[in-house]
C-alpha cells in the first residue's frame, strides 16, 4: 500500500478508534454512588418486603411495629413509631452495572477490532494490488 494511502487510514481508523474509547471511558468513569432511591420516592416497608428484611435485637420490624414496641426520643418527648414513619432507600447500583454490561461490552469489543484494524494498515499489512494494465488482444 503506498505510504500516503496507509497514512491516511491510519489517521481514518484512528479517528474511528476513538469514537467507542470515549464513550466506554465516560460509561467507565460515572460515579457508582449516585444510584440510591431519591428521598421522596423512597419505599414504605409493606412495599420493600420482597427486597429487605429488618431485624432489631432479632426480631422483625413489622413486628415491632405492630407491637408498639420501638419508640423515638425527639427533644425529650418520646412516641411510638409507626409503619408510615418508616422509609426505605434503595441503592439500585447492581441492577444498573447488570444493564450496562452489553452496552461495555460491545464498546469493548468495538475498540478492539478498531485497533487490530488500526495496526494492519499501519503496519502495511494489508495487501495491495496496483492497477493492472489491460490485456492486449
């Protein structure tokens, strides 16, 4: 392949490379500390038993609740706590990393064979044929 040639595609395909880096570095570099339940929509306890259980001193919340055995002590004046007083938040970072996975994945792999492109044409590996004359009949 002639030196022009294989200088402008290695400046084509390196310029290609970088497409899928960028976009796998800012998947990479997020923040992982950002995925809990937003305070307003955080889940009341009758909602949230399919995913946590809370045990004080082994025994279960709901229960405790249920009892009146858990009180709060608010500015010396204590009250019993209810079911609705309690909220749970979530951090949802495992369910995010899961549907991020093919998305890395495929970035991954794109930025891959971009490179092995990358270092046959800029090795001249690829072969080339120049134009052939015609046959004379």
């Amino acid at each position: 392949m002639p030196r022009r040639l294989r200088l402008f595609f290695s400046i084509l395909t390196g310029a290609l490379l970088l497409i899928p880096s960028l976009a796998l570095y800012r998947e990479l570099s997020k923040r992982s500390d950002i995925w809990w339940t937003p305070p307003p929509m955080a889940l009341s306890l009758s909602e949230s038993q399919d995913r946590v259980e809370i045990y004080v001193r082994g025994k279960p919340l709901g229960a405790l609740l249920e009892a009146e055995q858990l009180s709060v002590t608010d500015a010396g004046r204590a009250s019993t706590v209810r079911a609705q007083d309690i909220g749970l938040r979530f951090n949802n970072w495992d369910r995010v990393r899961a549907t991020r996975l093919p998305v890395l994945l495929l970035y991954a792999a794109t930025c891959g064979a971009v490179a092995v492109l990358l270092l046959i044409i800029a090795t001249g590996r690829l072969a080339y044929r120049g134009e052939t004359q015609p046959l004379a009949a």
